[in-house]
C-alpha cells in the first residue's frame, strides 16, 4: 500500500465495521429503516392518504400502504416534477433520475431526493472503496485515478423546477468537486451526450494517464476498452494501464464478458467487484472477492420487502413478506420503501438470496425479462452461466445476445431462439446450442422437465448475428451508452424479429 493510500485508509475502516454488524442486527436495522421512514413521511399527501401517522408496526404497514408501480405514482411525480412539496417525500425535489419506460410511458422518472443521493448512492459509493480496501490491503487506489463511464445523455432541465439524467450523469453533476480531483475524464466529456463522439474524447484524454480503477457496464466500457488498446497500437489493457487492479461494474450481468476482460487484462493483480446501484436506491456490494453474491445493504434509507416469483404468477394479490422471512433459493421480486418517496415500489428487478444472515443475494434477471412460454421459468441469471458454460466447451467468445421463445411449431412444440452476436464464433454453432441446452439443463428443473424427450421444448436454434448488429439497434432506438441494453430474455419476440430482420 502506498503513503497516500494508507493515510486515506483509516476513513473507510470505522464504516467496514458498522457493516460487519448487518450479521446479527438486520431485523432491527431494517425496522429502523421503516421506522423513520414513516415518521419522515407522516404529513406529506401520501402519508395522509395511508394514515401513516396511524401505523404502529409491519403488519398494520401493509394494511394501509398498498404495493405500487410507476404507473401508480407517476401522477404524483409529475406534481413533484412541477415544484410542488410534501407530495411523496417532505421536502422539493430538485433532481430525477431518467430511466427506461413502462408499458404506459416513454421513460419514468425517478424522485431523487437530497436523502437518497446522499445517505443511499453516495454512502454505497463510499461503502465500495471500503470494502475494496479491506479485501485488498495492497492497493494503491488512492495514489492513480479511476474513470468513470456513465451518464449516456447529460442532465437536461425539465422545467423552471427540476433537472433529469441518467442516474450516473445525476451522481456526477451533484459530485463533492473533491472527488473530481481523483478520477478521470472531466465532467463535461462524461456528461457529453453523443456517445461515440464521448467515447473519442474519453480516449484522446485518458488513454496515456495512469488509471487504477474502472467503474460503468460491462458491454459498454468492454468498447471504451478496446477503442484505448487500439489508440495506443498496445495487445492488451495491462500494456497501456499497467497499475490498473480493480473494476466496480454493475447495470449487466458480468458472466458473459469476463472472458474477454480476462484476455483484454491479462494481469493476476486485477479484481472484480459487482455492485448494484439503480435510479431508485444502491442496494448491493460484493463484499467477497470469491463470492458472485452481493451483501445487501441494509442501512441506506430503504426497507426492504420481497415478493415470490411464484406467488406473483399466480396471485392478483400476491403477499410481500419482510426480509426476516426469505428463504434461501428461492427467486423474489424485490419491494422498496425510500428516502426518495417510494412507497411498496416493485423495482422491477429478481433476487435470489444465497445466504442469511448476512444477506447476500444475486440479481437473477426482470420480472419482465424471462422466458416461461412453455413453463420453462428460464431466468437471466441461468442464461448468462448458461452462455458461460457454452464459450468454454467450445471455444466461442459471445459479445451480444437476446433470446425469446419460438411457438407452435409442425409438431405443435416450441424451442427458444437465440440471436447470439459473437466475438470469436465457435466452429460449429450446433455443438454450442447442444452444450447451451445441457448447461440450461443442469441450472434449471423446470427447463429440464420440459426438455425431457421433447415433451414440450425442442433443442434450442442459434442464429448467429453479423457484426455490430446489437450496437446498430441501440443507435437505431437512441439507446447508445449509459445503463441502456437489450433484454437477454423476452417472453415474445416483439425485439428479436426487429433484430432478425435487421441482421438480413
């Protein structure tokens, strides 16, 4: 560890040790989230409607509040967005995170509240760098500077009231100016808008500075990547940023890619660190270099509630259960209450928690994004170890995929399609959709049992993409950059029949 570093340590080290404590205390932390979010919100138009001064526990909690969609507090937003206060949260907002529409809009906004970016996303920020410093009492990461690539279109103004951007473009526009003394490049080439003429600045002005640490999407700082290998005529990443030891990714699943990381920075000393930090709160670090899980964070301004994949397939009024009552395997929508003025809000994402006490989980996909045409229930989680276990049996490289199920063939059966664009193409494309099918097979009962002689799912097609056809379809739909991709599972084929016609 170098002087710099280790002056800059013992900051982190008193916070590494509240955390240690989500072991043993998660219940009464978590109630105490609840607690003074109530307390917080008792006398906004919300509280008032739910009676919230009137809750006295979890139970009456969920009598009065219901769970929410965007589509429910959307009206309620935009009055936030208009300047008025004491709608969902006390206080005026100021700032809205832009982010992927619903079925009934364009794009959602979200409240983000000077609580929530401050006691939530900034306090998860500083929570990574500890972690990371625990694990690696080596590092030099305060003696080089980090990029950060985030932020595909920049804060624009929404009225005379509020501003809105990607969640990362609203994370650096209200950054300490201390921290721009660290990291790389300056605000007005990340908060650029168009996102290849971003990707050259980034380059022409970082591609001979000594850089220690990477933070973005894995698909998209894979292509800043390669653009800085290719400006500096170098094989590998390592060549041109030899101290560079650390990558924090999230927004994508990591397991497609690692891969080609794995030759693009052929170094033993460099790490891996997976957080998830969304537009409506930071929720998870991995805190265990040999564990893919994350450790939920539990003190952040969020109570946490969770809801049966299962149950909700099958109920119009699925229950939502605490954190104290997950299991461990089984798959959950996740549920969330906020210092920014969500209430019961379904984010939209899948967890499945690998351990109790601590809490650590993993994302497993969208409770839009999965394929159970044929109940199959095949999650994004088990298409990326899937993907995974197919590249290594046969030698192939995937860069992009999305797949969606096939219906009613001659013999009255399915199969899944899957649209793969290839980095290193395998030698026979039915040897990886058989390694593929067995690798689902393995990872998942109920693809199994419908695999089995056929019963209702043949052996799934690999259509092989040309060149560049998923980075064609994100121009095509203003998507470049930021934390926009393609869903790698669909259940109907709205975006793959785009693509196959596009890859004709």
């Amino acid at each position: 560890m170098d002087i710099l570093t280790k002056a800059i340590s013992p900051i982190f080290s008193a916070r590494r040790r509240e955390i240690d404590l989500f072991d043993k205390q998660s219940t009464d932390i978590q109630h105490k989230q609840l607690h003074r979010l109530l307390k917080a919100a008792r006398y906004t138009e919300w509280g008032k409607k739910y009676k919230i001064k009137d809750i006295l526990n979890y139970k009456t909690f969920c009598e009065h509040v219901p769970i929410s969609t965007y589509e429910d507090l959307h009206p309620l937003i935009e009055r936030m967005i208009n300047g008025e206060k004491n709608i969902l949260w006390p206080s005026a907002v100021h700032w809205f995170a832009k982010s992927s529409g619903t079925t009934n809009a364009r794009s959602k906004y979200i409240p983000v509240t000077q609580e929530i970016l401050k006691k939530c996303h900034y306090k998860g920020g500083f929570d990574t760098v500890a972690l990371y410093l625990h694990n690696n009492p080596h590092t030099r990461f305060f003696s080089k500077k980090g990029l950060i690539l985030g932020g595909s279109h920049s804060p624009s103004t929404l009225n005379a009231q509020a501003h809105c951007g990607d969640l990362s473009a609203v994370l650096l526009q209200n950054l300490n100016p201390l921290v721009n003394l660290v990291r790389v490049p300056r605000k007005e080439i990340i908060l650029m808008d168009e996102w290849e003429a971003k990707i050259k600045a980034i380059v022409e002005t970082t591609w001979n500075k000594d850089i220690v640490s990477l933070s973005g999407i894995p698909s998209w700082m894979l292509v800043l990547i390669k653009a800085v290998i290719q400006k500096a005529g170098k094989e590998t990443l390592s060549e041109v940023w030899p101290n560079l030891e650390v990558f924090f990714h999230g927004g994508v699943g990591f397991e497609p890619y690692r891969t080609q990381y794995e030759k693009l920075i052929p170094s033993e000393k460099m790490h891996y660190m997976e957080t998830y930090n969304a537009s409506e709160g930071f929720f998870g670090i991995q805190d265990d270099p040999s564990d893919r899980s994350m450790l939920l964070m539990l003190d952040y301004g969020i109570f946490y509630e969770f809801i049966s994949i299962n149950e909700q397939a099958n109920s119009d009024n699925p229950k939502a259960i605490p954190l104290e009552d997950v299991k461990v395997g089984e798959n959950y929508a996740m549920v969330i209450s906020t210092i920014g003025g969500l209430w019961r809000y379904c984010i939209g994402d899948t967890v499945r928690f690998t351990s109790l006490f601590p809490h650590k989980f993993i994302i497993t996909g969208r409770t839009k994004f999965f394929i159970n045409a044929f109940g199959e229930e095949l999650m994004v989680d088990n298409a990326e170890k899937g993907i995974r276990k197919a590249c290594e049996e046969t030698n192939a490289i995937v860069k992009a995929y999305t797949a969606a199920p096939l219906f009613l063939l001659n013999n009255g059966k399915g199969r899944h399609q899957w649209l793969i664009e290839f980095e290193k193409t395998p030698t026979s494309p039915e040897s990886f959709a058989t390694c593929l099918d067995k690798a689902l097979q393995q990872l998942n009962s109920d693809y199994e049992a419908k695999r089995y002689k056929e019963i209702s799912l043949q052996t799934p097609e690999i259509i092989i993409a040309r060149e560049n056809l998923f980075f064609d379809w994100m121009k095509k739909h203003d998507k470049l950059g930021g934390q926009h991709k393609i869903p790698g599972l669909s259940n109907n084929r709205d975006i793959i029949n785009e693509l196959i016609i596009m890859n004709s």
